[in-house]
C-alpha cells in the first residue's frame, strides 16, 4: 500500500467583493501550486471549467494547465472536468496535446456531461445533444491522442480522415478521465475512460465492478469538501463569507437541484447541513483519505481556494494539511 497523491483543487473564482484582478489571482494561484510542489509535497493539480459565471469561474481551464505546467517539474495536471459538449473535439485534442506537451507528459484531461442550461444556450448547442456529443467527443479525442491517422464520420461531427498535431511522444497522449454520479456516467467511465473523477464513495464499488466487467483496471480520483483546522468550528466561522458565496453560486446554478427550488444559505451552519461541506480536524481528514486508499483511490484532493480568500488562508491550510494529516495517514496506513 502506498500513499495517494495528495492534490489542489481550482475554479479561479472571482467574486467582485476580493477586490482583487484576474491577473494577480491568476498569478498567485500558479505560484502557490508551485510552492505546493516545491515545498510541500503536493503531486495533482485539478482545474474545473463553467462558462457565463458572473464571478469569473474559469471558462479556459487548458489555459491556466499550460501556465501551471510552465512552473511546476513533477505535479500532475488534470481538469474536473471540462464540459466536453461544448468543446469541438478537433480544437480540444490540439489544445490537450500542446499542454500535455508542454507539461512533459503530466496533463491529463477529466470531461464531462456539464448540467446548465445557460451554457449550452450560450454555445448554440442543445442539451438534448450533449450525451452523443460527450461520447462522440471520447472517440474522437481517444483517435487523435494515438497519434495516428484516422476517419470519423459521425452524427455529430463529420471529419473525413485526418491527423491531428502536435503528435504525443512514444509514451502517448492524455489520459482520458471521466467525471459523473450516475450510473450510465459510471458505465461509460468504466468503458471508455482511463479513470473517474468520483469523489461519492458508495458509488467507488459500482465503477469497480464495471471495470471488472470489461477486464480493466479502476483508476479513482476523489475530490473532498473540508472545512480543515484544529477547529474546524472556527475555520468554518473565519471562511463563512468565502465558503457561502460558493455553496449559493453552485446551488444557483443547479449543482444541488433545481436552481429555481435553491433557497440561498446565509447561517454558515447551513454549509454543512444543506451543502456539501465537512469539517474536518487532522485525525478526522486523516481517516477519510486512509478509507479511501483502501478502498483503492489514487489521487484525493481538495478545494484549495475558496471564492474570494486571501491566498494566505489557503496557504496555512496547505502546510496544515502537509504537517498534520500527511503524517496521519502514513501512520495509518503503515507506511513508513
């Protein structure tokens, strides 16, 4: 048994209320997840994508990939996830290629289905579209990052025989991950996908089985929401305006339901009994990563910067993270 790799998470939010540029929020991101690297130990990073978002959520996950690869040597690179729909599988496999070129072979691109409304109108695409488009997409990129030649004509995208470049090395193109909680999301992962962003562990046992099925092996990525301290009550306190403008931005749009059912949280207590939100002291995160690496996860990672925090925040959260839950897992895990 070995330990996962430990990861940050990112959406490049920007509220109006930080007060702050996209630029320097850009800048201090990439620098932290090379310290992160460097000085701490932190092997992935994840990027997630919206479009539309009023509070600047990243439409251009690829492109804070390519700049966070520029700074980093050895940390691994992902998004979770892009909404493939929405994407013209030629221009992302060429976009995917370049970035994992430039990481040195580190990117991975993590898709899926995207559930708003908003999004799809805003790209001429009908939602009714976006399962075909999702699966046709997977052909298509799984074609273009062998390298090879090859014809698709399809029901959504007709391209004749092509090449797509840059080509990858002998050692290949992008993994293709898969992010979803239903079960034909986690039959398709199983089927089509080299893992699943699954951060639901009663669902890990599911996808496992239908990896089992098809005689492949189940690669897991799991995502936790903790609200992480020694007092995890007084972090909560301390985070409350950053941590609701994300839980009512995400229920807005339809991440928890029915965006017009949402009833917006204003007692921070609500984070946990209504959203998604844990807390979490060192011995308790410990326990839940050790479950999970049981459980056969390889890759457990959190949201590292909430909408409109201060990066210090973030930062002592990251060394408390590294100091004090590390070496709990290990312990548990009985690793040396």
């Amino acid at each position: 048994m070995k330990l996962p790799r430990f990861g940050l998470y990112y959406d490049f939010r920007n509220p109006a209320f930080a007060g702050r540029s996209f630029a320097r929020l850009y800048a201090e991101t990439i620098e932290q997840a090379a310290w992160a690297e460097r000085a701490l130990g932190f092997g992935s990073v994840w990027i997630s994508e919206h479009h539309l978002a009023v509070d600047g959520y990243t439409p251009s996950p690829l492109t804070l990939a390519a700049g966070i690869a520029t700074r980093t040597e050895r940390i691994q690179i992902g998004t979770s996830i892009l909404i493939l729909p929405l994407h013209h599988p030629v221009r992302l496999a060429e976009d995917a290629l370049t970035v994992h070129a430039i990481s040195g072979g580190r990117f991975k691109l993590g898709v899926g289905l995207g559930y708003r409304e908003v999004e799809f109108a805003g790209f001429g695409i009908p939602m009714r579209d976006r399962r075909g488009r999702l699966e046709e997409g997977l052909a298509i990129l799984r074609a273009a990052f062998s390298g090879e030649t090859f014809t698709h004509r399809g029901r959504h995208f007709d391209l004749g025989t092509i090449t797509i470049t840059p080509k990858p090395d002998a050692s290949g193109g992008p993994e293709l991950w898969i992010g979803g909680f239903a079960p034909v999301a986690i039959e398709r992962g199983a089927r089509m996908a080299d893992g699943m962003v699954l951060p639901i562990p009663k669902l890990w046992a599911l996808y496992q089985s239908e990896c089992a099925k098809l005689g492949r092996k189940p690669r897991i990525a799991a995502g936790y929401h903790w609200i992480l301290g020694d007092d995890p009550e007084a972090e909560l306190a301390a985070g409350a305006p950053y941590l609701i403008h994300q839980a009512n931005e995400y229920g807005a749009h339809g991440a928890y339901g029915p965006a017009d059912q949402w009833r917006p949280i204003t007692d921070p207590k609500e984070l946990v009994t209504r959203g998604p939100w844990e807390l979490k002291d060192a011995e308790g995160a410990a326990e839940v990563v050790a479950e999970a690496v049981r459980a056969g996860v390889e890759d457990v990672h959190w949201w590292t910067i909430f909408p409109g925090e201060p990066i210090e925040r973030s930062n002592a959260r990251l060394e408390y993270f590294a100091n004090q839950v590390v070496p709990r897992v290990r312990k548990k895990l009985g690793i040396g």
